[in-house]
C-alpha cells in the first residue's frame, strides 16, 4: 500500500492492469469475442463486379473512380466487417507467439519498475 | 577500461550533451513532444518489421496483411504495437499541441517553430490516412476513394496523387510507396528542424517566469527522465497489443459506403456527412488557422490565466473537436459522393 501511495506511476500502472485484466475477463468483452467470430465465419462478401468499367478497374488494381453510392446497386448483402479482436483470438492462433510476447512485454515491465523505484 | 570509455566519450562527444535545460523539462507536460518522439521511433521500427511481410499490389495486400495477423510468428503482436503506437502518437502529439498553446510557447522568438510543428502534424495525418489505406479493406478502400474525390475536386494541383498520372502502378502501390519513403523523409527532416530550432532557442520557460529564470538540469538528466517515460509509453502499447487486436477487414467492394474511419478522421466524417465540400475547406481551414496563430497572437503575455480570449477559444475548439468525433461515432454515413 505503501508502495501504491510513494510512486504514483506504479499506482496509476496497478489500477491500468486491474482495469485491463477486468475489461479482459469481463462478461461484455468475451461475449463481443464470440460474437465476432461467429459473424466472421457466417460472413461471405461478394464482390459486385458487373459492369465492364468495374471489371477492368478492380483487375487493374484501381478502385475508387470517384462514385460513391449509400446502397450496392446489386443484390449482394454486404454485412459491416468486425475484426476478431483480441486476447483470445491471440492465445488460440498463436499459443508460443502469445508467451513470447507476454514474456517480452514482462521483461519491459520489470525494467521500468526497477527504474521508477530507484527514482 | 575506463580510458577506452573516456577516449570513446571523447570522440563522439558525448561532453556536448551536458549542458543546461530548465528543470520543468522533466514535467510530464513538457515531455510530450520527447514522448511522442519514442513512440515515433517505436513505430519505425514495427513499420520496417511489417514491411518485411507485407505485399503492397491490390490483390495480395489485404492477404498479406491477414497472414502477418493470423499465421506468422508474432506476426499480430507487431502490428499490434504499429497500431497502438499510432494511438499513442497521435494523443501525445494533441496534448503537446494543447500544453504549447495553453503556455504560450510559440510566442517570440518561438513562432518558426510552431510552424514546423504544424507541418509536422500534417505528415502525420498523411502518415496515419497512407497507412490506413495499406490493410486493403473495406475501410483502406473507402478512404482512398475519399482521397480520389478530394484529388479530383483540387483539379490540377491534386494531379500527382490522383489515378491521372499514371496507370502503370496502383493507387495503392503508390500510396505505400509514400507511407515508406517520402513522408517518414520529410517527417524526420521536419523533426531534425524542429529539434535544432528548440536547441537555439531554449525550452520556453514557465509562463509566469522570464526567459533564462528558474532552476536548471543538465540535459542528459531530461534524457533519463525521458527514456523512463519512453519505456512507460513502450509498456502500455505492448499491453495494449496483447490484448486488443486491431480492426481488419476482409477485402473490399468497391463503390459502397458501409465502414467508417479511424477515431482521429471522425470530425471529418461528421463534417462531410453535412456537406461533402467540407472534406476540403475543414482542413484547409483548420491549417491555415494553426498556422497564423503565433502571427495573430503577438502579445508579449504568457500566462493562460491573462489571456481568457486564447483559452476561450481553445476550449470552444476541443468540445466541437469532441462534439464531431462523438457524432461521427454514434451516426451512419448520409452523402453520396459524385
């Protein structure tokens, strides 16, 4: 507690992780996962090539010909794409890529405590 | 040992660096810009990792960056820490603008510098919208849309980064061509400038103080207090990595309007949602205004408590600045672009 009081970086730093571990572990934060991988799997995006003009442009590599519709002019369902975001998605897909990076990350850590005690 | 140290300090002149600084340049306050600095340097060095990977023709890219975010090594964690170095960058470089302001700081002799400041704030937002663009989703493809619009609206002046100029490579090799090369020359150069220009001209006091008072430092202590704050910086976007990933997207269909931009760009989006023209005339009014600052605003006074009309302003500012980013995030697009 002491310690909590003298340095205020390591307080402002311990209440950081208490919230991030909490937003982590929250209800909200692993339903939002789930939810967006499932809308990733379900997602399929067809892409509305049907004119010749949007033929040659997306082979050509150029999009953007400065015609901008608010709706698709043809009947593809185009869902807003979420990204899977976060922490599980990390440990899952790359387990030995997470530790190394906790352990990277851990090793940062130490040092700036080391450094702001011996302040 | 020891003469090898000292003959090694001798010669790249280590010596130089101690020299004095006001003691206040270790405050956080006036550390921001040394802060925005690490993170820079931090996303220099992801950005050179990630361009090892990545594919920058249209049909690869957006795959290229799906495999650096889901198949290789630690592929995420890097582009994680790209990311949130962004994040980071962009509000130090805000709130330093805010403390040279609120301070007073571009005031005499300081005024050139507050304009190479400005412009280095402009290379930063190219940065952020060139990087944008290079993830190749539907995000990326609606941004460069924007900026083909914008490009085609400026006519003749908007020429050489418009799909005019050449048909031989695309917008997007083009783009990224910038992110990598022209802009980071020009933001270090400005850096470079900026830095020589504080170095002749001295850390501005505080504002109650005159020029020259107060305590002093050394300036390798500041260098101290500033990699302790750099490490800091560095720590919170490595955790900020390991937990939340950043947005991507599969790859794009062209010609909807179905994604919104980053956080910084929504003011924007807000304002063009009103009337699309503003996607020209609100920045153009917005650079010009940062930059006449420190010549509207001759006066000799610094302190913030004398100069209520500076505050007012300032205040009015950052709440529409708030105001159009909340409305950006809460409301969906309402234009058509022709």
């Amino acid at each position: 507690m002491r310690l909590f009081f003298r340095h205020k970086w390591i307080g402002i730093f311990i209440l950081f992780l208490a919230g991030l571990v909490l937003l982590i572990n929250s209800p909200l934060y692993a339903h939002s996962n789930k939810k967006h991988s499932d809308t990733r799997k379900e997602e399929v995006i067809k892409a509305p090539v049907t004119t010749e003009s949007d033929k040659t442009f997306r082979e050509e590599g150029h999009v953007g010909h400065g015609e901008v519709k608010t709706e698709p002019d043809i009947e593809t369902e185009v869902k807003h794409i979420e990204p899977d975001v976060g922490f599980y998605r990390s440990v899952s897909t790359d387990k030995k890529g997470f530790w190394y990076a906790a352990f990277f990350t851990g090793v940062v850590a130490t040092i700036f405590f080391i450094t702001i005690i011996r302040i | 040992m020891r003469k090898i140290l000292k003959d090694f300090r001798e010669r790249v002149g280590i010596g130089a660096l101690y020299y004095e600084v006001p003691a206040h340049s270790n405050s956080i306050f006036y550390s921001l810009g040394g802060i925005t600095l690490v993170s820079i340097i931090i996303l220099f060095a992801s950005g050179i990792i990630l361009s090892q990977f990545y594919n920058p023709t249209p049909e690869q890219a957006n795959r290229s960056v799906h495999y650096i975010a889901e198949t290789l090594l630690l592929g995420w964690f890097v582009r994680g820490i790209h990311f949130w170095a962004v994040q980071v960058v962009t509000v130090s470089v805000i709130l330093h603008m805010i403390r040279v302001f609120v301070t007073a700081s571009y005031k005499k002799p300081r005024e050139f510098n507050w304009t190479v400041g400005v412009l280095l704030l402009l290379v930063y937002f190219g940065l952020i919208f060139t990087g944008t663009v290079l993830k190749w989703d539907q995000e990326a493809v609606e941004a460069l849309e924007h900026h083909l619009w914008i490009v085609d609206k400026l006519g003749a002046i908007g020429i050489w980064l418009g799909e005019g100029l050449t048909k031989s490579v695309s917008m997007l090799g083009r783009l990224y061509a910038l992110h990598i090369s022209l802009l980071p020359l020009i933001l270090v150069f400005l850096m470079l400038l900026h830095f020589f220009l504080i170095k002749i001209h001295g850390l501005s006091s505080l504002p109650r103080q005159r020029e020259g008072e107060g305590a002093k430092i050394l300036f390798v202590e500041h260098l101290k207090r500033l990699g302790l704050y750099g490490m800091g910086v560095l720590l919170l976007i490595l955790l900020l990595s390991l937990t939340i990933e950043p947005p991507l997207g599969s790859e794009a269909v062209a010609g909807i309007e179905v994604t919104k931009p980053p956080w910084m760009f929504l003011w924007l989006y807000s304002l063009e949602n009103i009337w699309m023209p503003f996607l020209i005339i609100a920045p153009a009014i917005i650079s010009l205004f940062l930059f006449l600052i420190p010549f509207i605003n001759r006066g000799e006074e610094r302190n913030p408590f004398k100069r209520k009309i500076s505050m007012v302003i300032l205040i009015i500012s950052i709440l529409i600045f708030i105001g159009l980013i909340f409305n950006g995030a809460i409301t969906s697009t309402a234009h058509i672009m022709e």
